[in-house]
C-alpha cells in the first residue's frame, strides 16, 4: 500500500532532494542536479516566485521506504495570463511502480479540486525558466543540469494513468561547433554591420551585472519569450534572483550581447552559453559543493574541463530577427567555442512549433537528440 505525505521540515526537503539522486545513481546517462539550486527552488522563502505561486510538495513511501515524490504548483500569474485554471506536476520522480505515480498524480488533481483548478498539466515547474516536460527520446544521452532526465518507464506510467494527452513538446539539438565560422555567416554579419549598425559585443562581468546589461537581457527575454508555452512574465525580483545565481558566475565570453549603434547602443539581442557541468555534477555523485564538489564545478567553469558547451538562452527582439541578429551572436560564439575547445554545443530545449530558432540550426550540422513532453488533463 502507497502512503502519501506532504512535507514541510527541512529534513524532509532533503528528503525529497535526494530521493531523485538515489534513484538515478546507477542510471550512466543522469548527472545529480545541483543541490544548492534544488534546494532554494523548493525554499518558499527563498524562491521568489512564490509571490504568485503556492505549492506543495509530497513524499510517497511503501513498505517505509520512500519512493516517489512530486510538486503540486499553481502560478496565478500564469493561470491568468493564459485564462485558465491549471494546477502543475512536477518534480516528479517515481520508482517502476504504477501504484506510486498513480497515488502521486492523484494527490496533485486533488489538490488541484481543492484550489478550483480544472486542468492538470505538467511536468513543469514554478516559472518558464525551470525545467520543463518529461523525456520521451534520447534517454541514452547525457543528461545535463538545465533539462529533466527521466527513466524510459515514466512516459509508460502517464500512458497508463490515463485521461492524460499532449500539451506541448520541446527539442534539444546537438550541434557540432565548426572549426571555422561558415562563409555564409561572415557574409551576412559584414551585411548587417554595414546596412544596420548592428554589432555583436562583450562586455566586463562588471559591466553585464552592474550595469544594467543583464537585467535588459532579461528584459529582453520576456518580450522573446511571452508567446511561449505557459510563460509568466518575470519580474524585477525573479530578473534580480536569476543574475545573482546564474549570470553573475557567466564566463563573460561565453556571453555575446547585440546592440543597434544607430539608437545609442541600444542591446537587441544576446546568447548565454556555459561549459557542460554535466560530468563534473557525475563526479560529485550528490550535486552538492562540500566537501569537494566545488573543485570539479571550478575546473569546468574555470579551466573548461569538457568539450560540450550548453547554449542555455538566445533572444533577438522581434523587429530585429529579420536584420540577421541572431547571426551575429553565432558568428561571435563559435569563435569563443573553438578557441576553448568545445567540440559540442547541446541547446537549451526549444518547443518544436518555434520555427524561428529551430531554422536557425539548418545552417550547422545539428540533430534531435532529446524530446521532452508536458501532458494535460481534466480534474
């Protein structure tokens, strides 16, 4: 028989943290994800969506042993940008058993009922910047910190449950960096340069985080971004949560910021990319920085001990994308990747209706090789 409780104290967070760890220790193609993040994400404290989310999360235990867990979530903000009432699923992660992920989904569209939803829909996670659907191809890939990773059984359990379709699909592609920045690319960013004045730029880490480059970066996203699946526009406190986590750590070369001279510099676009800290999260073996998890993070972040970099965010303004923006920002980055020595870049998921960024990659040798799914259903 499952049991089901909801959890509260912080022992039971890290409960619910390293459930999922445990669960994929043996699986060769799962990185633990970092425990630091995992755990200010869950932190109703910490997490600063959770001034338009509540949520709850649950434990399920059989025999006392715990084995499966999820996230009941409902952002308002959402919900209402998109006029209707869903409650989420996520951090949902289960052993292969139908009785747990039945028990778990249940209790969510229970509690769901409660709030006066009318829609289940998930994996997804409190924002539009969490990691979002469940994995239904690729699941002999290597994993990375920015993506759910799952058994190939979860998608069999959904099936199973019931009353559940598609909501949304989102791709990962594995591009191969070139060795050199294709001609065609040159062409077009001499083009641009001389008819726009549009210039591809770096910027001192001071410069990005202090002066005021990052948060228009962010600004700039939710313009990109505000027509994409269940996205909730980011505010000034969730933009200043994401540069002190994320942006502040960027390898400021990793980062290529677009701006129109012709309208006093005014940024337009951006791409943000990281080393793949996927190996280096496997040799910590719990996602956590101590005793010495720090060390193999540091040396990827530092010393670029991979050969796979993670293109996690591009954006271009709208009136820009046809001006050629975005090659800019290629014809940048592929030169930072080759000087480091990446060899890959794996992209960020993109949902596979948006032709926009998707045609970007026919000009590389790139292919599916990751396919997440979010489902829906009646309560």
């Amino acid at each position: 028989m499952v049991e089901i409780k909801r959890i509260e104290s912080e022992r039971d967070i890290k409960k619910f943290i390293d459930f999922r760890t445990a669960l994929y220790k043996d699986d060769p193609c799962a990185v633990p994800y970092l425990y630091m993040d995992e755990h200010d994400a869950l932190s109703k404290k910490k997490n600063r969506a959770f001034a338009f989310c509540e949520a709850e999360y649950y434990l399920a235990y059989k025999d006392g042993k715990v084995v499966g867990r999820v996230a009941a979530i409902i952002n308002h903000k959402a919900n209402k940008r998109w006029n209707r009432k869903s409650v989420r699923f996520g951090y949902f992660d289960f052993i292969d058993d139908l009785e747990v992920s039945t028990a778990l989904i249940d209790t969510v569209k229970a509690y769901g009922r409660e709030k006066g939803m009318e829609h289940i829909i998930g994996p997804v996670g409190f924002i539009d910047m969490d990691r979002e659907g469940m994995l239904v191809e690729g699941f002999d890939v290597m994993a990375t910190m920015h993506a759910n990773h799952n058994y190939a059984y979860y998608p069999e359990h959904i099936n199973a449950i019931g009353g559940f379709e598609k909501d949304n699909d989102w791709v990962q592609q594995m591009v191969k960096v070139p060795e050199k920045v294709p001609e065609k690319f040159v062409k077009i960013t001499e083009m641009i340069g001389k008819r726009y004045n549009l210039r591809a730029k770096k910027v001192t880490r001071k410069e990005l985080v202090r002066g005021g480059y990052a948060k228009r970066l962010f600004q700039i996203l939710n313009e990109c971004y505000k027509d994409l699946y269940e996205f909730s526009e980011l505010d000034d406190t969730q933009i200043d949560q994401l540069i002190e986590s994320y942006i502040n750590l960027a390898d400021t070369n990793l980062v290529s910021l677009v701006f129109d001279e012709t309208e006093e510099n005014k940024m337009v676009g951006f791409g943000v990319s990281f080393p793949s800290f996927s190996k280096a999260l496997r040799r910590t073996k719990t996602g956590k920085l101590f005793p010495f998890g720090w060390f193999h993070l540091a040396r990827t972040l530092f010393f670029h001990d991979t050969d796979v970099v993670d293109l996690l965010l591009i954006g271009v303004l709208p009136e820009y994308r046809a001006k050629g923006a975005n090659a800019l920002i290629f014809d940048d980055l592929i030169k930072c990747y080759n000087r480091y020595g990446f060899k890959n870049a794996l992209t960020l998921a993109m949902m596979e209706t948006n032709n926009g960024v998707l045609s970007a990659w026919q000009h590389f040798d790139a292919k599916t090789v990751k396919r997440l799914r979010s489902y829906k259903a009646k309560l």
